[in-house]
C-alpha cells in the first residue's frame, strides 16, 4: 500500500513547494513588493554606503587641502601586503634648525590593498581614513594605483608627529 | 552486469575531468572521476588549484597581521577564523578579555554561521537543480551581511575581531536589526523546509546516499556537521566551550543516519540553534570595554599554543609554534573542509554524477579552506 | 489549410497572378515562411517570458532594461548570438556537429505546422494529427543525440546518452496520454478534437481519469521539453551545459528556440487535447464575430500551460537518472495503463460529462 | 510537383543508403540510415498513407535509430573507422545483392499495376478496425502472435534486470 501513499505524500510535497513559490510569484507580479535586488545603475546616485564602511585607503584633507600626515611611514612598515608606499623629502626647519620630513608623495596600490584597516590604526596622526568609494573597476590596472595626497596640499601647521 | 554477461562483453571504463572549472565544485577543484556510464567508481581529488601558501606568509607576518589572513581561509566563516588566532593569541599572553567582547564575538559567530548556513542551503538548492533556492536564502542572508557592513565595515572579509578585543564597538543599530532578523529567520526557516526539506525529489535526492558509517567518520577524521550527520559528537563549542559559550543553552545537533539527507537536517537544525543562541544573549550584552590595549609588536613566548573553534564547516584549528620572535615560526591552519572532503570518495563510490554534486554540497566544502 | 479570409484574398491572389502550379509552390514558401517567422518570434518571446516569471518567482524583476518591460532584451541577445563566433572541438565529428541543431530546429517547425492557432490559422490539418506531432517530436531527440556525441567531449556525451534514455521512456507516457484520451474522442485530427470539445473540454466530459491524464501528461511533458525537474540533459551543475556544451553563438540559439518551441508545443497539445484548444470557455464569445478571437483563447490558455510549466521548473529539483527511470516505469506507465481502460470503460458505460 | 518531390526522396534513399553502407564511421552509417527511413516516410505521406508514414517515423526513425546509437556507444571501438571485410567476401556481398536487386526489379516489372484513383485516406478508425479483425483482411493473429513476442521480451528484460539487483545485495 506504501506504493499509493508514497504517490499521496509525494504529490503533496510538491504542491506545498509550489504554494511557497507561487506566492511569492504573484505578490511580486502584483506589487513588486517582495524584490529583494536592487536596480545598481539606477540608484547609483542616492546609494549611501553604512559609515563604517571599508572602500578605500583614503588620506583626509581640510578645506585648506591640508592633511594631516607627516611621513612617519609607520603605516608602510605596518601594511601586510605592500599596498602603501610613502615617499618623502627632508627640509630643514627654518624655526628649529631641524631637519624633518615632508610628504612628497603617497601613494596606495589598492590592486593589492585587503582593507585589513591596519594602516589607519597605526597612524599616529589619524591621517588616514576610510573612503566609502566601491567604484573600484577599471579597465587599467594602472588606475588601480593612486596617490593619494592632492597636488598642491601641505601638513596641517603645528603637527606633532 | 559482468556476471551476468560473462567475460565476452565488458563495459569500458573512462575517465571524466570534473573542474576545476566546474559548476558543482564551488571553486577551482578537480575531482577525477573514474566513471562507468554514469556510476562512479572512483573520485580523486586534485588540489593546489588556488594555493597562496597563507601558512608560510603567516611566518613573515606579525600576530597583528596575521588576523586579516585568515579571513581568507574559510571566507564565508571569516568572522569564527579571525577569532581563533585572536584568541590564541590572547591565551598564549594571558590577556582576558571582557565579557562584552565574548558576548559581542559569540553573536557575531554564531551570525556568521547562519549567513554561511543560509549559502550553504541556496547553493544546496542549487546543486539539486533548484534554482530558485539561491534568491531565497541570500535574502537572509543580505540582512545578516547588512549587520556585518554596519558593524564591521565589511559584509565578507570582516576583520572584525583583533587582538585584545573587536575593532569597533557594536553599531547602536545593532541590537534592533538583530532582533529583526531573528523574527524573519523564525518565519523563513519553515519555507526553507517546505520548500526543499520536505520535498520528495530532495528527499530521494540525499536520503541513504553518500552513507558514511560513524567509525568511517571518526577514522577519516570528519568534523563539523559533516560528521554529526554520521552521530560523531564533535562540536568544539561543547567540547572546549570558548568565549561566551558555556554561559548559553543550546543543543548539539546530532543525528545518526550518516547519508547527506542527515548532514542536510544537522546544518538546518543548527541554524535554528544559532537563532536560539543569538536570542539568549542580544538582550544582555554586558557593558564594558570593547578592546583592550596590547603592545603595538606583539611577541608570543617561545612554545607552542593551539586553539580549536567551531566554524560553520567544523573544527578549525591554529597551532602556532613560536620561538619568541615577533611573528610564529611555523603557524598551522587545521582547516575543517580539507579532512571533509577526503572522505568524498568514500560516500561517493557506486553512486551516479549526479550524487557526487549532491554529497559535495551536503560536505560543504569552500575550496580556499581546503587549499589555503 | 489556412481559411482565414485575408488568407483566402491572398490564396486568390496569388491564383489570379500566375498559373497554379507556381502559385502553389509560392504559396508553399509564403506559409512555411510564415512559420519561420512564427518560430523565431514565438522563441523569442518566450525567453523573454520565462526571464521574467524567473524574475519574479525569484524575488527580482528579470529583464526591464531594453524596451518597455524588457520585451526587446531577447532581440538583443539574439543580435549579440548571432555576432558571436562560432567554435567547435577540433577532433568533432563536423558533419553530424553542425547538422544536430538542424535536426531539432527542423522537428519543431514540422511539428508547428500543426498546431491549430485558430480555427483559420492552421496550416497542416492531417487526419493523424497529434499522433504526427508525437512522432516528429521523437525525431528531433536524434538532434540532442548527435549534439552529444558529436560534439567529442565527455560531457555532452553523457547529456545525450541522458537524452535518448529519457526520451525514450517519457514518449511512451506521452503517447498513452493521447491513447486515453483519443479514447473518448474517437479521433486524432486536431479540428475534429477541438469541435468535439463545444460540448465541454476534455477535461471536464472525462473527469477524474481525464485529469489524472492530464497531470501524467504535464510530468511527461516536461520530460520531453527537457525541463526542471528532467532537465538531466543539460543538467547545469553536473555537466556544465550537456549536450550543447561544445555549441556557441547562432548553433546554440538554436538549441535554445527550440527547448522553447518544443514547450509552446507541449503545451498547444495539452490546450488541444484537454482544454478545448481555441474554443471560448463555456462559449463566451461563440455568438460575436471578433477577428482572431480563436488566437486570443488559444494564445491564453497556452500561456497559461506554460506558465505552470515555468512554476515547475523554478521549484522543484533536479531528478537523478535512475529516479526519472523509476517514475515513468514504475508509477506513470502502470498508473496510465490502468487509466486508459478505466477511460475506455467510462466511454463504453457512457459515464461521460456532457453539457 | 509530385514527381520532382517524388524524385528527390527517391534520390535521397538510394544516395543515403548507399552511403550508409559504404561509409566506415558507424555513427555516420546510422544517420545516414535515419534519413532513408525518413525519405521513405515522406513517400508514405505522399501516397496519403498518413498512418503509415507516421508510424514509421515514430518505430523506425524515433525507436530503432535510437536504440541503434544507444547500442553503438555500449561498443567500445566506436572511434576507430570500421575494418574493411576481405575480397572474396565483398565479391560474395556484392553477387548477393545484385541478384536481390535483380529479383526485386522482375518482380517489379512483371507485376501489372493499375493505377488506383484518388481514394479518401485510411482513418484510424480503419486501421484499428483491420487490426482486430478475425474476419477476411483481418490482423487479429498477428498482432496477438506480436504482442505475445513483445510480453516475452519485456520478461525476458526483466528477469535481466534482476539478475542484477540480486548480485548486487
């Protein structure tokens, strides 16, 4: 007799699937209120990322394209992978007399960045931050690499480093 | 059939690459499969496809270091792998940490492991032939990766815990999107069953396929729900409890039958353990410090030190044997996929193609654990 | 033959123009044409519409970038296929390679001739009629077939070997449908089929063994169409693509109407056989005289087929072999067998519903 | 318009059928053999023996030929070309033939044809009826004698069949 039943319990099991799918089908057809993705292009624009989000090694600067860093290169000694590479110059105070360094350029490999997030805890200056940018793709690996000091910016006055 | 047709008429035997660019075997692996017809008689596994040597580069890095690797193991336990080192470590220096942090790591493990159950069931789905299981489970799972992005900052490679603590405290949102999802999981895991478990095609699909006897577990070495499935009582949170587990009440989901239909229901009851575990502790978080301050280079005692945590594929291990320098002289993952799949051919000898997806899917394998 | 008044100005048209033989054959290429046509929009069309159902079956929305509600995005990727080159194995066997998607594209096109879009709109009205479709669509399996084996790769030879087995078994459901229910209609010409259904559908004039008919034809249907849950053939996450792994560009396309074709023909043969194919539910519309109002029922009651076959295929698993082996001989085969004499008895005791 | 499509389906058979014969691929042989069998039931459909036609397609073209591939992958030198038979045995093949062909053609010939009018075509319900008929015309004996052989065939699957099943427990 399983032989009947089996064809029973069958045919049932399948049905309570396609009650679960079918309602799904015709609260979407009906309303869309159940989609779940999200139109990517579209909502380009008004797409806010959570604020801790981890996008991109960025390094802050102020309205007067300021950063704070002061080439200590702590976070290129830090970074497991490589990715940062500070490159500075000496000049000497004219204050102290002292030589000091000064940020010629930083740049950042994002190709081989993790977002481990190691750099921007070391940082003794909180100089760097994270960006929320995910428009990472290029065509260009080289596009990949950034500097991520603007052109033209300085040390924020009265750094202590 | 040889017996029957004698020695004149002789079925030929072939060989069939599966991977490593294949669909079912969820990354580069290459199973070779020694087919006749459609039943298979041999399964060899081929590994080293994406190998990185992470273990070596562990023994360049520093502990602080180290952590972020192991997101990279079993990425979709990124969060229970962070935590094993972090807690090796943590013994091997004597830091304790507060309860907030174990409370803050256990939740975050135990959603870990229902965002890695909630793929493992849409890929499950999958691999059977049911496409639309993928969507449904990554609804879930979507919620789950939004509270990791808002905590963490990251929805797969979290990093989230480090040495001394987690990175950031949790998100005042938190608590409220937990509490949300715990109510959607409880009226979504029933659709789970009716959608698949209770499904006569599934059930036939799994059900006294890819069997794998307990002593055959325990001798292969099989761990996680894997070897649940076959009655072996494994799970490292009842064995050596860690962090906030031993303060909560939940059940070893065991059961006996040992074919991928019971791997199958142990990985389903454990998501509604995972939901009973979560429910404990979101009310009570203990306030307290969310990171302990620890050394900027972090120098382990010479000696060594192993730390065993229950991911969502099983028993993981770190053994680190350091020689008091500032990074492990050798550090060794003990990874739970790897001593799974071994077993592979094992279940899947006499059985069809079609098995051989299934039984890898109730294995739950993720390549780069295996391969590391 | 096509009766529809535009057709018969067309038909004298042609007659009027040039002597009769070569305005037969003209007119011989103008419908097969037709039915190129038919073909290609009909496929089109339906790719379109199982994305979409897809979609929403998913919790997403499927195509709605191109054209209003998508409609266009399968045009596009028929412009982005036939762009495509097109590759092949070295070692192929070329000949039986590139003939196999021919094979299936031209069973389906034959088989479409007789499918009774409208009581005008029907090309091949042949007194045999669904038994000619059966058999023609048993002839497009050798396509898959060479597909398979022709292609040199192990795994399109597997969803071949897959095919013929499947085939094979399912026709033989398939076939038994129509016994049973060629049993209460006395006849296998379409028209003849449909106008015996103004007295109620099949499904109803038959009752419960026309229903069980119904459901074994759906199971078996969806065997023949190759779909979720026997889509064994080209069973994705075992043997990449099955039998058209090797295919790519305009030859796959092919392979893709046609999968699509063949459902739109399963599913005109259920219409036919159990729903009352163009006639209006419950002769609604008998008495008004709209254009096309027999392609309108039709094309609804079609539809809707192919919708419930799109709901199958987008819950249910994937059957292993030996499990699609053991459903039809186990339990569709003996249960269809037992139908067919419980129908024969109910013509014979004339138990049959009749308004 | 019926001769030339009479003339290409001839063509096709004789063409494809001597292919089929001398091609060495196996596989090749049997697709060529397939489109014999379909030319022939197109001619079926010609003569208005609808039934018939289609009956061919579904046994011949749908069955046989499919069984026949599934069979030919079982062998295993399916790859390599098929040997070539030696001299006296194609001589021998080659007699036997012509003298079958030479046969066929005098019966042909000597038979007096007359040509038959355009006759309704046969409905199911004749072929039905010739079938189980015991009276003059009729084919009751036949098709219980075939079916018979059928009922053993499908036993003698079946006692294959388990064979098996009884090895492997």
């Amino acid at each position: 007799m399983s032989y009947f039943s089996d064809i029973i319990q069958g045919t049932k099991s399948l049905l309570t699937g396609m009650r679960i799918t079918g309602n799904y089908f015709f609260k979407n057809f009906l309303t869309r209120k159940d989609v779940i993705t999200q139109q990517y292009p579209d909502n380009k624009d008004t797409l806010k990322m959570f604020d801790r989000f981890r996008g991109e090694v960025t390094l802050a600067h102020n309205e007067n394209n300021e950063h704070r860093c002061d080439a200590c290169t702590t976070c290129e000694k830090t970074c497991p992978n490589g990715s940062l590479e500070v490159i500075w110059d000496k000049y000497k105070d004219p204050e102290t007399g002292r030589n000091k360094r000064v940020l010629v350029k930083h740049i950042y490999h994002l190709e081989m960045c993790t977002m481990c997030g190691l750099c921007i805890e070391v940082c003794p200056t909180n100089a760097l931050e994270w960006g929320q940018d995910f428009h990472h793709a290029s065509y260009d690996r080289g596009q990949l690499t950034k500097v991520l000091n603007k052109p033209g910016s300085k040390v924020v006055a009265g750094l202590k480093g | 059939m040889e017996d029957f047709l004698g020695e004149n008429i002789k079925t030929q035997e072939y060989f069939l690459n599966m991977g490593p660019q294949h669909p079912a075997t969820h990354g580069v692996l290459r199973l070779l499969l020694k087919l006749d017809g459609e039943i298979v008689h041999n399964v060899d596994m081929d590994l080293g496809y994406i190998h990185r040597s992470i273990e070596k580069m562990c023994e360049r890095d520093t502990y602080k270091q180290i952590v972020h690797l192991t997101d990279r193991l079993d990425y979709l336990s990124a969060h229970i792998n962070n935590e094993a080192v972090c807690l090796l470590v943590e013994d091997a220096l004597n830091i304790e940490v507060s309860d907030r942090i174990k409370v803050i790591r256990t939740i975050m493990s135990e959603l870990t492991r229902l965002s890695s159950h909630a793929l493992w069931w849409g890929v499950m789905g999958m691999d059977i032939g049911a496409l639309t299981t993928f969507m449904y489970a990554f609804r879930e799972r979507e919620l789950i990766n939004d509270i990791f992005e808002e905590t963490c900052g990251a929805r797969l490679t979290m990093n989230y815990n480090v040495i001394g603590g987690v990175r950031y405290d949790l998100h005042e949102n938190f608590v409220k999107r937990v509490k949300a999802l715990l109510a959607q999981l409880k009226q979504k895991l029933p659709e789970y069953d009716k959608l698949l478990t209770g499904n006569v095609i599934f059930r036939k699909r799994l059900e006294g396929i890819g069997y794998i006897s307990k002593e055959d577990a325990i001798a292969y070495g099989l761990n996680g729900p894997t070897a649940r499935g076959s009655g072996v009582s494994c799970d490292i949170r009842k064995i050596h409890p860690y962090s906030a587990y031993d303060r909560v009440d939940f059940e070893e989901s065991i059961f006996t039958e040992g074919d991928s239909y019971a791997r199958y229901k142990v990985r389903i009851k454990e998501m509604w353990q995972s939901v009973h575990i979560i429910e404990q502790l979101i009310d009570k978080i203990p306030e307290g410090e969310f990171r302990h301050k620890t050394k900027a280079l972090i120098k382990l005692p010479p000696g060594d030190y192993l730390q065993r945590v229950e991911t969502a594929r099983g028993d993981f291990g770190v053994y680190v044997h350091s020689d008091g320098k500032k990074s492990p002289y050798r550090m060794k993952f003990r990874s739970p996929g790897f001593a799974n799949l071994a077993a592979l051919n094992k279940m899947a000898k006499g059985l069809k193609i079609a098995d051989i997806v299934a039984i890898l899917s109730t294995i739950d394998i993720v390549v780069p654990d295996i391969d590391r | 033959m096509i009766r529809l008044s535009i057709f018969t100005q067309i038909h004298e048209w042609l007659y009027s123009l040039m002597p009769a033989s070569s305005a037969h054959i003209l007119e011989l290429v103008l419908i097969a044409a037709a039915y190129l046509g038919i073909f290609a929009i009909l496929g089109l069309l339906l790719v379109w519409l199982e994305r979409r159902v897809a979609g929403f079956f998913q919790l997403r929305l499927g195509p709605n970038r191109v054209g209003p509600i998508g409609l266009f995005q399968t045009i596009a990727d028929a412009l982005k296929l036939v762009s495509k080159e097109l590759t092949g194995t070295v070692k192929a066997d070329h000949f039986l390679y590139g003939a196999a998607p021919y094979f299936i594209i031209t069973t389906a096109l034959m088989a479409m001739a007789l499918i009774p879009f409208s009581q005008e709109i029907h090309a091949f009205d042949i007194n045999i009629g669904v038994f000619f479709i059966a058999s023609v669509s048993s002839v497009g399996v050798v396509g898959i077939f060479l597909a398979g084996w022709a292609s040199n790769n192990k795994y399109s030879l597997i969803g071949g070997m897959r095919t013929g087995i499947q085939m094979i078994s399912y026709e033989l459901s398939i076939g038994m449908v129509i016994v049973t229910m060629t049993t209460l209609a006395g006849t296998l010409q379409i028209s003849e089929l449909i106008e015996m259904q103004r007295n109620g559908w099949f499904i109803i004039q038959g009752h419960f063994p026309a229903i069980l008919a119904f459901m074994i034809f759906m199971i078996a249907g969806t065997a023949e169409s190759n779909r979720v849950p026997f889509d064994l053939v080209e069973a994705e996450s075992e043997l990449g693509a099955g039998f058209h792994t090797e295919y790519s560009g305009m030859n796959f396309a092919y392979f893709f109407l046609a999968e699509f074709v063949n459902l739109f023909i399963i599913s005109s043969i259920a219409v036919v056989l159990f729903f009352g194919g163009w006639l209006a539910p419950f002769g609604i519309t008998d008495g008004l005289h709209i254009p096309f109002i027999g392609l309108f029922w039709f094309g609804l009651k079609v539809t809707a087929i192919i919708f419930i076959f799109m709901w199958f295929r987008w819950t249910f698993p994937r059957f292993r072999i030996d499990q699609l082996l053991t459903l039809e001989w186990k339990y569709l085969l003996p249960i269809n067998m037992v139908n067919i004499v419980v129908m024969a008895l109910m013509v014979w005791l004339g138990l049959i519903i009749k308004f | 318009m019926e001769r030339i499509i009479f003339y290409i389906l001839s063509i096709i058979i004789v063409v494809f059928a001597g292919l089929s014969v001398v091609n060495r691929n196996i596989m090749r042989s049997i697709i060529y053999l397939l489109f014999v069998l379909l030319a022939f039931a197109g001619l079926y459909f010609m003569m208005e023996f609808n039934f018939l036609g289609a009956v061919q397609m579904t046994v011949y073209a749908g069955g046989i030929i499919v069984l026949y591939i599934n069979s030919i992958m079982l062998v295993e030198r399916i790859n390599s070309p098929l040997d070539v038979a030696k001299l006296w045995r194609r001589i021998l093949a080659g007699v036997i033939s012509v003298a079958g062909a030479i046969m066929a053609l005098f019966a042909i010939w000597s038979y007096d044809f007359t040509e038959v009018g355009d006759e309704s075509s046969i409905t199911i319900q004749d072929v039905g009826k010739s079938v189980l008929n015991y009276g003059e015309h009729g084919y009751i004996l036949p098709f219980e004698v075939i079916s018979m052989l059928l009922l053993a065939a499908m036993v003698g699957a079946i006692v294959i069949a388990k064979t098996k099943k009884r090895n492997a427990n």
